[in-house]
C-alpha cells in the first residue's frame, strides 16, 4: 500500500528528523511512502489539490502563516483530511480539537512517538486508505476506492469512473466485486457497482452521482437497493461533522 504525507515546518532540521522517523516507519510497515516538504504556509497551500495527502503534519510555530492558520484553511477545503501537530506546546489544545487534528507530536519526540502517531492514524483512516490496483504492461498504479464513483462492466472488463478519468482492469464482476469487499459500493444492476459517498440523489430507478453521471437501478434490484441507501443516510446522520 502506498501513502502520501506532507511535513511543513519551518526548521530544516526538524523536517529531516521528521522524515527519517517517518520512512523507518514505512520500511517496517511495508509502506511505499511518498513525503513531501514544505517550510512554510504559503508554499504548502500553493501547492495543495484535492486528496493530494493522505496526512498533512504541521508545525504550530512558524513565520507568518501558523501551523494553526494552514490546519483551519485545509479543514475547509477537506473536512476528512488527517492533521497532526508537531510542536513544542500543547497550549493550542482547544483550538486543535475545533480544526478535528487527529494527534500531537510533541518536540523533541522519539520514533516511538511517531509510531504511536502513525498506528493510530492507520486505526482511524483505514477505510479511506484501501485502494485496488490498477495494473497493465505499461502502468502500475493504485487507485483509492474512495475515488472511485462508480464501477460499470463492460465485455468482461471493470471500467472504475473517478472524477479525473476512467480506468480499464481485466476483471470481471465477481472477482471485483470480492477484490473491493466494501459496504460502500452497492451491487445495483448486473453490470454496475456504485459508491454510495458519490451518490448525489435517488432519481426514479438511478442513482444521480456527484459527477452527474446516471448509474442505474435493475428492477430485480430496486427494493434492496433503496433500502440499502436509506440505511446509509441513517448512518450518515449520526457521522460527526
């Protein structure tokens, strides 16, 4: 499994230690770690895209933009992105637990504390970090499910629609669906499985995705389908904001 993290801090020695302790980390673990610095705000936010960083790791205390600044910027462009602090204080707790940080690491920190920080962050985002591979002669790649729209089988093929493309795997139904094995996707038609996080509406016997597209609903299956979805509203609606 591969993760991306970014570290902004304003002390090049701190950023190194940082990362040596964080691809330690990944080399016990079996991870492909891909990391990313950044000393400053403004140079992380000019670079910022959307699922970009699976984790984003913030110093409190630096010039101009704090880490405190970045976290409440990135919290309203991303509300699931994790945050953690890395800093010499705690006196920023209330403000941290209004940004939805994830962890602190307090400096000078051990590579124990990093692995605690890191099983944890593994324990909370899990779900959103499982991805299926995409592989061919010329490519190897993962894609995150949560990305994925939907999945529609066209001769024998998986075709996964992201909002950036649509990508072709020789798999057939079954082997994707066991391949995914997530509550998220819905079996809503013989050659359709649709991610309920993308679903913007239920239209007659179509979902109404958030890119637009129609995903259909076989009549075999209507009844199961639209239980299943009022089931995950429900759920939805104890979720923390």
């Amino acid at each position: 499994m591969s993760v991306t993290f970014m570290l902004c801090d304003d002390s090049r020695e701190d950023r190194d230690t940082l990362s040596r302790a964080l691809q330690d980390y990944a080399v016990r673990r079996g991870l492909e770690l891909r990391l990313e610095t950044a000393a400053g705000g403004g140079e992380l936010l000019r670079r910022w895209t959307p699922s970009r960083w699976d984790a984003v790791f913030l110093d409190i205390f630096m010039p101009g933009l704090s880490g405190m600044d970045i976290a409440r910027r990135l919290r309203a462009m991303d509300k699931n992105l994790c945050l953690i602090f890395v800093t010499a204080s705690r006196e920023h707790g209330l403000e941290s637990y209004d940004v939805r940080a994830t962890d602190y690491l307090l400096k000078p920190f051990s590579q124990e504390d990093v692995d605690n920080a890191l099983d944890y962050f593994w324990e909370t985002y899990e779900k959103d970090l499982r991805s299926v591979r995409v592989g061919a002669a010329w490519e190897d790649a993962e894609v995150r499910l949560r990305d994925i729209i939907y999945i529609e089988i066209q001769n024998h093929r998986a075709v996964l629609h992201t909002r950036e493309q649509a990508l072709t795997v020789w798999r057939g139904l079954n082997e994707i669906k066991a391949e995914i094995d997530d509550d998220r996707f819905v079996y809503c038609h013989r050659s359709y499985l649709a991610n309920l996080e993308h679903v913007k509406a239920l239209e007659k016997r179509d979902f109404r995705m958030d890119s637009g597209d129609l995903v259909p609903i076989s009549r075999q299956k209507a009844q199961s389908v639209q239980r299943r979805y009022r089931e995950w509203l429900i759920e939805r609606m104890f979720l923390p904001d």
